[in-house]
C-alpha cells in the first residue's frame, strides 16, 4: 500500500475526516519539535509551540490550497509561533537534559571540545539566525523554501548564510590552536553533529490529537446549532405568512362572505 502524500491527507481532512490530520502530526512532529526547540532553547516552551503550530494548521487547513508544500506551510506557522514565543522570554540558558541527550547524539564522530565549540558558536546567534541555520543544515531545506518559511528574499536568505557560515567558521577557527581553515563540508558536518535533539516527547502527538479531535466536536455543535437556529427561523418565518394569509383573507370581502 503506497504512503499517502501530504495532499491526499490535507484533503481527507477538509472533507471532515478530522482522525486523519493525525498522520499529518506523526509525520511532521519530530521536525516542528526541533525547528521550535532550535529557536526557543526551552523543552517545555517547544513543547508548547508544537503543540499549538499543529492545532493553528488545523484551525486553518480548510484555507490551504496547496500553493506552497504543504511542509513549508506548516514550517512557517512553527516559525512564527517561535518567534511570538522568543519575544515574550528571552532564553539564556540552555535545558540540561536537552543539552545531555545532544551530546549523546553526536558521541563518535567529533572530539567532546570541538562539538561544544560548535554549540556555543550557534548559542551566540540570534533566534532568527539559529533556525535559518537549522533549516538548512538539519532539515535540509531548499533556500527557496526556506525564504517562504521565514518570509525573506531567496537573495536575503543566500546573503544571510553566507554571512553565517563565515561567523561560525571564525568562531571555530580563532579558538583552535592549528588555525586550520574548517571546510564547508566540515562545517555543515559540526553544525549537524552539535545540533541539540530530542525525539519528541512522549504523549506530545496525543495531546496535539486530542485537541484537535476536541475542536473538531464544538465546531460540528456549532453549525448543528446554527443550522438547528436557521430551520427554527424558516419554521417561524412560514407560520407568520400563514398566519398572514388566513388574517387577510378573513378581512377580505371575499372571506367575510365565505366565512
């Protein structure tokens, strides 16, 4: 049996199959998770914007006509949450289980010193600048969509990377003792190894689901009660001209004789 596409999906769901916005969050929940917690450095606040990324694209799916992929729609929904969420809390520190697990992934392929290297070089970006950077190296975004996601000019977001490349690159290489000039292969390779991951967190999909599912209930009470409201009012509306009719005949000479 082939996966179905996003689109496929997206359109089950615009036709009232609200369970299946629920493959839709199990595909795309690890990689809004991270794209959050890139930005905001907090579990528990990534947590948060996940949570409510998914419930705003379903909130609106009913709007999506597929101009942009569905995935770069639901990215730009995250980044926004993110960025409201960076402005309300400044984040100056970074959680210690998520700094543990990270260190974790990234055993192996660099020495400890170089990988937290790399994590203070992309701690001293801004928020903006740690997604872009994100996007491009883990996610492995197209500029292109990355300029939609962020709402930037494809020229706006080359110029940004390469200025970016070139402030880690220096960060990295004025702080090792052979000044060796650090590749853009083993650039990208350091900025995926001290990438800070997580798998999602457990129970995050089902209570995206349940909201969903929840929002799903009152929005069919409400247009039962609308329409419930409408018929009522037709009802009402047909007695009155009955009503209106049996009056005027009764006044009528012609009702008075047949009366």
């Amino acid at each position: 049996m082939e996966t179905p596409t996003d689109m496929e999906i997206v359109r089950r769901v615009q036709a009232g199959d609200a369970e299946a916005f629920g493959e839709l969050v199990n595909r795309y929940s690890g990689r809004i998770y991270a794209l959050a917690l890139a930005m905001v450095r907090d579990v528990q606040r990534a947590e948060d914007v996940t949570q409510e990324t998914f419930i705003r694209a379903y909130e609106h799916l009913g709007g999506f006509r597929g101009a942009s992929a569905f995935a770069t729609w639901l990215y730009r929904i995250a980044y926004n949450r993110a960025v409201g969420e960076c402005r309300r809390r400044a984040y100056d520190r970074i959680d210690a289980e998520y700094c543990a697990v990270a260190e974790e992934s990234s055993a192996g392929r660099f020495d400890e010193e170089t990988v937290v290297r790399m994590r203070r070089a992309l701690e001293r970006l801004r928020p903006d600048e740690r997604v872009l950077v994100a996007l491009f190296y883990e996610e492995e975004r197209s500029l292109a969509e990355i300029a939609q996601i962020m709402n930037l000019t494809l020229s706006n977001v080359k110029v940004r990377l390469h200025r970016l490349r070139g402030r880690l690159r220096h960060y990295m290489e004025e702080r090792d003792m052979e000044k060796k000039r650090i590749s853009d292969e083993r650039l990208a390779e350091l900025i995926c190894a001290a990438a800070l991951r997580r798998e999602v967190p457990v129970g995050l999909e089902t209570r995206v689901m349940a909201q969903v599912i929840l929002r799903d209930r009152r929005r069919r009470e409400r247009r039962a009660i609308a329409a419930m409201a409408c018929y009522c009012a037709v009802a009402v509306a047909a007695v009155m001209v009955v009503a209106f009719v049996c009056l005027r005949s009764v006044d009528s000479p012609e009702g008075a004789l047949q009366v």
